[in-house]
C-alpha cells in the first residue's frame, strides 16, 4: 500500500473515531437532560384553581415505591371525577384550564402530577414504566372518598401525560372513559421531534441514541412505552382522541395512528390549525362541547 494511501485512510479512520466518540458524548449529555427533571430546574406552579373562583383541596399520595406527589381536589357535584394528568416537564397548574371546566360542569377534578415534576420527589423521567405507579396511587386516593362515586371515575390526559394515561386504562378496568390531547403515540414515534423540539438536534443520527441513551439510564424499555400497543385493550370503554395539525412537538400523525390502534367505541378529533395541546386556544367553545359530551355520555349518562 502506498504511503499516502496509507496516511489517507489512518487519518479517515481517526476522524471516524473522533466524530462516533464525540456524537457518543453528545447524545448521552442529552439524554441525561432528558430523563432527570431536578426540582430546582422545574416550572413553578404559578396558577391554581383558586384563580378561577373554585374551591378546592391541598392532597397528596405516596407511591406503592415510596414517593410524595402534591394534587389538588375539586369536589364533584354529580359523583364524577376526572383525573387532569400533566404531560412532560409541566405540573398540576398546567390543568386547570380543563379543571375549570369540568367543573363547571359539575364535574370533580383531580388535578394529578407526576413523580420528578412539579413540587414531586423523584428527579428521573421514565415515561411510564414507573409513572403508571403514580397513576395508580391517585386512583386509590379515589377510592377513600365517600363523595366519590367509583363508577364513574374518568382521565384527561395530555402529551406524555396522554400516552401514560392510555397505557394505564389500558391496564385498571375501572376508569370508566379517557380522553387525550396531542398523546404521544409511543416514545419511538414521537423521538424526531421531541429531540428538534426539546434537545435542538436533528433527528438524524442523535434521536435514536438519545432514545438508547435514555433508556440505559432511566431504566425503561421504549418498546414497552408505547401506546398503539395498548390502547386497544382499553375497549369497550370509550376512547376520545384530540390532536392538532400544527403540533411541533410530536407528529400530527399521532392521532392517527392512536385511533386506527384503537378499537370501538372510538372517536378522533382533529383540529388542522391546532398546535401542540393547542386546540382550547383556537376553538373553545367546540372543545368545552367535545370534552363534557365526551364524559356526559360515558359517565353521567346523558
């Protein structure tokens, strides 16, 4: 082999080298940012119920794994409870919009969080694999209240918040009803964008191994995170869908490919100018309609 030659390919092979340890580093600092949410980095919780003239109650769970979450309860006129999840890096005060009107509805309100938001404990984001745990603890917390009536217990779900809440109707046969707003079909699905949208990167080649990154740090399998998996187990019970055309966060797709994974009694809405868990903003009045007709007719009866 020729010298240069020689030299030529020596060379290639160390920028190969540089450029894959370099991107190696680069994509595992991201992920480390993306899966641990430390409380002193988190949203303040800047706006309660009280802002909107609703009475309501300071509460907190523990997890079957031992973390303190913070909620807030409105009580029900009618019996009914819906559970406002928050979705990613956001907290209970991102609900109170749809609080408010559920409740004026007659609706009650748990206005949930997560574990590693809001004022939690926890400072590591898993995207459901333990999320579904805290779910479940504001579930139980239902079941204590006498002003509760546990047949009639539904979800509001938005972004991550959207994607975890299927994946937990999917396995507690008793909430009655879920709806969603911009869900994330899957953690897979949503990575190109939520890597532009949160990290600044271009997808290629840095989503995939941030995904990777994430889920050896965060301990979660992101084949197991995803939601067109299970949102066909929730059926018979209802399933409302809700996505925006114009969503910068996940694929507009995503509601799609929720619905047609989803089984009857199934319905998608679809709001071509809405951005990401936009549409109250653009169409108001037609998502007050479609959210309590949604649960008047699978809760209430009506």
């Amino acid at each position: 082999m020729k010298k240069g030659i020689k030299i030529t390919l020596v060379t290639l092979a160390i920028i190969i080298v540089v450029a894959g340890s370099a991107l190696m580093i680069v994509t595992r600092s991201k992920a480390i940012d993306m899966v641990h949410n430390p409380i002193g980095t988190r949203n303040p919780v800047s706006e309660s119920p009280s802002d909107y003239g609703i009475a309501y109650e300071d509460i907190s769970v523990t997890t079957a794994d031992g973390l303190k979450l913070a909620g807030w309860f409105i009580p029900s006129d009618n019996g009914a409870v819906i559970i406002a999840q928050h979705g990613l890096y956001g907290g209970r005060n991102n609900m109170v919009y749809d609080a408010d009107l559920l409740h004026r509805h007659g609706y009650g309100v748990l206005l949930s969080s997560f574990r590693s938001h809001d004022v939690n404990e926890g400072d590591l984001i898993t995207f459901g694999k333990y999320e579904v745990q805290d779910l479940e603890a504001w579930y139980l917390y239902l079941l204590t209240r006498s002003d509760v009536d546990s047949t009639k217990i539904g979800i509001l779900g938005e972004s991550m918040g959207g994607m975890i809440t299927i994946i937990y109707t999917a396995q507690n046969p008793n909430i009655k009803a879920l709806a969603v707003h911009s869900a994330a079909p899957s953690i897979d699905a949503a990575a190109d964008m939520a890597v532009e949208h949160f990290a600044g990167l271009p997808a290629f080649p840095f989503a995939p191994l941030i995904i990777w990154w994430g889920e050896q740090i965060a301990g979660f399998d992101s084949n197991e995170i995803d939601a067109t998996k299970w949102i066909g187990q929730i059926s018979p019970r209802p399933v409302l869908i809700m996505m925006g055309g114009q969503d910068d966060t996940i694929p507009p797709e995503s509601g799609q490919w929720l619905y047609e994974a989803a089984k009857e009694p199934k319905e998608l809405w679809f709001v071509p100018e809405a951005g990401h868990h936009g549409i109250p903003e653009v169409r108001p009045e037609e998502y007050e309609q479609k959210v309590i007709g949604f649960f008047d007719k699978y809760l209430s009866g009506e």
